[in-house]
C-alpha cells in the first residue's frame, strides 16, 4: 500500500480541476441567486456560462476519476472501499478531529470519514448536476418531470442551494484538517513537494 501521501500526478490533476471548477460554480452560483451579489462587475450571462461550463467540466472530470481508480495503473478504488486498518475507529478519529483524543488512530491511506465525504461528494455532484440541468432546461419534457418530481421550481432551485452549503462547509473543513493535521499531503498534492522520511 502507498503512503499517505502517494498522489499520482493524474489524481493530483484531477483535485485541482474539481477544486477550480468547486471554486467557481459556487462563486457564480452566488451570483445566479442573488444578482445584487457583486462578482468582480461580470453581467449575468456571463456568469450563467461560466457555471454551466465548469459543471459541465467538473462532471467530466468525475467521470474520468472514476474511470482511473477502476483502470488506471494504481487502481485505487480500494482506497475508497472498507478496509480493516479503519475497522472500529470512526469514533475515535470523530474524537481526535474534535480535540477530544490527543493521540490519532492508525489508519489506512483514507480513513473512514475521508472515504465517506469523498463518495458523498461523487453522490451530491452528480445531484446537483440532476438539479441544474433540470433548472436550465425546465421547458423539456423530461426535465420539467424531474422538476415536478422535486415539488416545482421554488423547490428544487431551494434543493440546489442548500446542496450547495453541503459542498462549502465540508471543502472548509477538509482545507482546514489538511493544513492544520497533515500539511506535509498539502504540500505533495499542490507542490509535489515529498517528505523524506516517507518517500516511495
């Protein structure tokens, strides 16, 4: 198994596309539901065409990531999958993120929340990416279904914003646990900066 911090540069590729596309879409998203939300002096189209572009981007991007960890040199689709490294330490890792346990639980390469929030980001993604084109192109008939199956527009554009608070406070939290916990990840995702006790 890899260390900790065995980012290949493709998955390193992959986080800082989802982190620029996170980047923007929410930006712009802001924007989109409040227009008196100023976004550096850019007119609605324009901000309209950037979210849909990114999303488009970031969809692809997930469907790529996907695709690598079932056939990519590494395969590490199992890094994301139960592992008995993390068996019974949810609680414990629960209690170390919250300053409650000095000393952190040995894990595998994701632990169990890590592994968690990651599916859970795949899964929201792809909502929204449901509730967004549905919003677009309410007039087709498929997609005015989807609109109705959600209660009508009010509801689902309400959905897509809250769905949207979920991605903001956990990327928070992650940006916070990777500085503050494991800054040496941070500097090999971003900079490939490997330390040396752990090189691989």
């Amino acid at each position: 198994m890899g260390t900790t911090y065995d980012h290949p540069i493709p998955a390193r590729i992959m986080h800082h596309v989802n982190l620029i596309c996170l980047v923007a879409m929410v930006a712009t998203g802001f924007y989109i539901h409040k227009p008196n939300f100023s976004l550096l002096g850019i007119d609605m189209n324009l901000a309209r065409y950037m979210h849909f572009i990114t999303a488009f981007v970031i969809l692809l991007n997930s469907v790529t990531r996907i695709y690598w960890a079932l056939f990519g040199a590494p395969r590490d689709i199992k890094y994301f999958m139960p592992e008995k490294e993390n068996r019974g330490k949810m609680f414990p890792m629960m209690a170390y993120y919250y300053f409650l346990r000095k000393t952190k639980p040995k894990t595998s390469k994701y632990n169990g929340w890590q592994k968690a929030t990651y599916v859970l980001w795949t899964i929201a993604l792809w909502f929204m990416a449901l509730t967004g084109f549905a919003m677009l192109w309410k007039t087709n008939p498929f997609w005015s279904s989807v609109v109705s199956l959600f209660g009508g527009l009010g509801m689902i554009h309400a959905i897509h914003y809250l769905v949207m608070w979920y991605f903001v406070f956990t990327v928070l939290f992650h940006v916070y646990l990777v500085l503050f916990d494991d800054f040496k990840s941070f500097l090999y995702m971003f900079f490939g900066i490997k330390p040396e006790e752990e090189a691989f």
